[in-house]
C-alpha cells in the first residue's frame, strides 16, 4: 500500500514538474517516464549515471591486437592521415612508387601535417616483416619524423575466411578475397581513429597530383555542408576522405558486413547510412591508378583514372604566347597544351638530336624567372635527357609560325628539369621567344608538363609590327 502511495506522489510532483516545465520550455529536461522501471527503482542521484555508455562502449576503437613494424604514432593529432592497405602481389609492386610520389608530392609543411600508415596484410607474417624492412631501408627520414608508420595485425584476430555464404554467386575464393579486404581496412581505419582530422584511403599502385594535400584542404575548409564521404578519385577504394570521428563507426561497419559484399560496395553503403546521398566528387582527380595487376590472383587491372589531373595550380604568370615544335605530338598532346595552362601536356614521339619547342610571346616580355618540368609521375622516363633553354629576340615570320630571329642560350636542362631564377636584367630583357633546344637523341618519348614563365610587370613592351620581319621563301 505504501509504494502505491508514494507511486501517486511520485506521479503527482511528476506532473507539476511537467507544468513548470511546459510554461517554462527546457528543452533539455524531458518529463520523467513513471512506467520507467528505472526510474522506479532509482534514487534521483541514480539519473545522471548512465547505465552504458555508447559513445565509449560502442564507438570508441576497438581493441584490435596491432603489431607495430616501423614508425610510431605522431604525439599530436596530425592534419591528414593517409591509410594503405597492401598486399604483396607475384608480379609487380607498387608500394615504394606510391610512397615516393606522396612524399614527393608534399612540400616540407605539408609533411609536418600528416602521418602515412601502412598496413601489411599479407598472410604470411615473414613478408609483412620483409617488405616493413624494405620500406625502412627505403624511407628512413620519414620513418623518423613520425610521417610513416608501418603496421599488421595477427592471423588469429581475423573472423573466419573460409566456408562464407557466396553472395552473389561468388567463387570461393573471391568471396575470401573479398571478406578478407573488408577486414583489412576495417583494421586499419580502426588503427587511424586517432591520429588526425581527417582520413584518406589510398590504395597501394596510385599516384599523386603535386598539389594534392592543398587541394583536400581547402576544398574541405570550404565544404560548408556535413559530408562522410569525399572522393578525390574515380576508381576503387582510392582517394576517400572520411572525418577521423567516423572511423570507428566505418571500421565496425566493414566488419559486421565483411563476408557480404565487396568493400567498394560497403563503402557507398557507409555514406548512404549517414544520410549522404550520393558520393561527393572532387575533380579533377587528384590520384591515379598505376596497377597493371590486382592483387587478386594477380588478375590484370589496367583501370585508369580520366578525371586525373597532374598539374593543377597555376605556375608562373603565363605571358600570351603560341607554342610549336618539331616533335610529333602523340595523339592529341599537341604543343598547345603548353602555352594554355591545361592539366594536359605535351608528349612528343621521335625525339632527335635537333629537335626543339619553341613558345613565341605575343607582346615582348621582360622575363625573371623560369621553371621548366618534363616527364610525369606516371611517365617518370620521358623526361629530357640533354637540352638546354634559349631566349629569343626580334620576331620573324617564317611561312606560318612566327619565331625569332636571334637566340641566347641560358642554360641546361638537369634530371629532366630546368630552373633558372634572378635573371639578370639585360638578359631577360624584351623577350619574344623561349626555345627548348634537344641536343641528343633518346629512346624515351618527351613529355613537356610545364613551363613556368615568371615576369617582371612594370616594363612590357608591345610588339610592333614593325618587330616582325616577314622571310618568304
Ligand atoms: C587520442 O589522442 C589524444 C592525443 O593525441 C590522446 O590524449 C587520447 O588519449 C587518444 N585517445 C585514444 C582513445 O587513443
Ligand atoms: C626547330 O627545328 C626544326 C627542325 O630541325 C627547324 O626547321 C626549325 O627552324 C627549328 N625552330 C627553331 C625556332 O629553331
Ligand atoms: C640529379 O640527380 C642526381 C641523381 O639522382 C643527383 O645526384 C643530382 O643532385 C641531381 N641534380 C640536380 C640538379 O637536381
Ligand atoms: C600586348 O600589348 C598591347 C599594347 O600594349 C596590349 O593592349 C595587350 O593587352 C597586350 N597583350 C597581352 C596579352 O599582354
């Protein structure tokens, strides 16, 4: 009789709670439920302890067992973290190349910003620890300044690989392919939850663009909208951007579909879960796909990226110019795509000992600085193994192109490159062409990326008609 007395009680200062509350709205105090058999065994102390906790219980990382091969975790949070989850394939590798280009790709700065983690998930722990070696040999510094850590995990913390359900009519070992991977990024982005901001997912045969790390950074400073999912690529599971807060939600959700679908699949399935609706797409691309092979029974996949772009910034002042050369171009990577800032290049076929590009300025241009690249990330051969730079005065016109009549050599090309800056005064003075002059024969084709032309404003001269001295044959 007594606990139904207090039950009215109990239910009566409910009510009159609930009256305050509704003339004075509190959003965050929430009437009492009475049927609540908590809230009829508790003391009012008892409401403020949770009785589990999500946030830690579920959602924090989860303690997979890692075993740490090389490097070690940054002691502060890092801008970006980039996962790679790679497997030794029969054929070739691609591992030291995509670790190259990234670290390559980064100014000093933007290294000290983020934290590359390699994990090795092949089966036999001995080429875990074989390639782990191969890659401290080959990255020390990085392994040093905390931007590399190399890691795995054990056999015995994965879930069953064998007998799995075959979705989609799988074969057996597709499906063990398939559940395997699934795993394997769930242990990695599970290991990433920490370490930075945000996350990207690469896989272990890309490439990077130069600019990719600024690219990621601003678009996503000035991403105003909730996102889960970026892609900064086309293909696979390369280039997806996931804020370092769902990855531990991304990490159980790969695991609890594991043996379900392919990762690729799963991860459209991750954003769409968080209310996304369709994967956002950065273009161009700022990651290539440079794989010939899969890592699935060395299975060929040549797929390549066509929104990839490799130059994206602009790079000097592009001073109006046209360009021409005596190379054939291959396909459509004409000479033009030079002088008109273009993510393409140009790509010459043939290169002889005489050949040459040459870029003739529509105004007279006093010149400061100069950059000069060939080759690409992709084509790292095609670079200009023997040449040097001129600098051209006096317009001529010769049948239809117009070139220049004297030529000033400035200097040589080295390792396929050619800087020149602080040109002095006389000789940058009232330039009208710049010619790239081949000086010996090579078997690698030539790809001319950019040629970056700094100017000094003030002192532009107009071409004259008068400049150009007509030579009709
Ligand atoms: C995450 O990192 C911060 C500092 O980087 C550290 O204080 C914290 O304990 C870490 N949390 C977990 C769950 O590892
Ligand atoms: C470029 O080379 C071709 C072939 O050797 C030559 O005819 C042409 O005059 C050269 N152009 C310039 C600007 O030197
Ligand atoms: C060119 O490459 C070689 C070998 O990698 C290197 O020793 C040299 O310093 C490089 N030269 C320039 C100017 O970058
Ligand atoms: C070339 O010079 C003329 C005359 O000063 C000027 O009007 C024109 O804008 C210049 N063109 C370029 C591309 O700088």
């Amino acid at each position: 009789m007594r606990r139904f007395h207090l039950w009215k009680v109990l239910c009566a200062s409910c009510l009159a709670a609930c009256v305050i509350l509704v003339t004075k709205p509190q959003p965050e105090n929430i009437c009492p439920d009475p049927s609540d058999p908590y809230l009829q065994e508790s003391k009012p102390s008892r409401q403020d302890v949770r009785l589990f906790d999500v946030q830690e219980d579920a959602l924090a990382a989860m303690p997979i067992p890692y075993k740490h091969l090389l490097g070690s975790p940054p002691s502060a949070k890092r801008f970006l973290s980039i996962g790679i989850s790679s497997v030794k394939r029969d054929k070739e590798n691609y591992l030291v190349t995509t670790l190259q280009s990234i670290f390559s790709h980064s100014s000093p700065e933007e290294l000290g910003e983020l934290v590359v983690v390699v994990y090795l998930a092949n089966e036999k722990f001995s080429i875990n620890t074989e390639v782990a070696e191969d890659l401290g040999k080959n990255f020390p510094s990085e392994v040093a300044a905390g931007q590399l850590m190399v890691i795995s995990s054990y056999k015995k913390a994965y879930p069953t690989l064998e007998g799995l359900k075959r979705n989609y009519n799988d074969p057996d070992e597709r499906v063990k392919f398939r559940s395997k991977q699934n795993v394997d990024y769930a242990f990695l982005v599970n290991f990433c939850a920490n370490l930075s901001r945000f996350y990207l997912m690469l896989e272990d045969d890309v490439t990077c663009s130069m600019n990719f790390f600024n690219s990621i950074k601003s678009y996503v400073r000035d991403y105003s909208s909730p996102w889960t999912t970026i892609t900064f690529s086309n293909l696979g599971y390369i280039g997806k951007l996931y804020h370092n807060e769902d990855l531990t939600k991304l990490a159980r959700f790969l695991l609890i579909f594991y043996d379900e679908m392919p990762c690729d699949w799963l991860l459209d399935l991750f954003f769409k879960s968080k209310a996304q609706h369709e994967i956002i797409r950065y273009k161009p691309s700022l990651f290539q796909h440079i794989g010939h092979f899969s890592s699935f029974q060395g299975n060929e996949n040549n797929l390549k990226d066509k929104d990839f772009m490799e130059v994206m910034e602009a790079f000097g002042d592009h001073p109006l110019a046209s360009c021409a050369t005596s190379m054939r171009a291959y396909q459509d990577h004409t000479p033009h795509h030079v002088c008109f800032p273009s993510p393409d290049f140009f790509w010459g076929i043939d290169v002889k000992a005489d050949d040459n590009f040459t870029m003739t300025f529509m105004n007279s241009t006093n010149i400061k600085q100069i950059n000069i690249i060939t080759g690409s990330s992709e084509h790292p051969g095609d670079t200009l193994k023997s040449g040097y730079v001129l600098l051209g005065r006096k317009k001529i016109k010769a049948n239809e192109d117009v070139t220049c009549e004297s030529f000033t050599k400035i200097g040589e090309f080295q390792n396929g490159t050619f800087v020149l800056d602080n040109i002095d005064q006389a000789v940058g003075r009232s330039i009208d062409c710049l010619k790239i002059q081949v000086m010996k024969p090579q078997a690698e084709w030539l790809i001319i990326r950019k040629v970056g032309i700094w100017v000094t404003r003030e002192e532009t001269h107009p071409g004259k008609s008068s400049d150009i001295v007509s030579v009709t044959r």
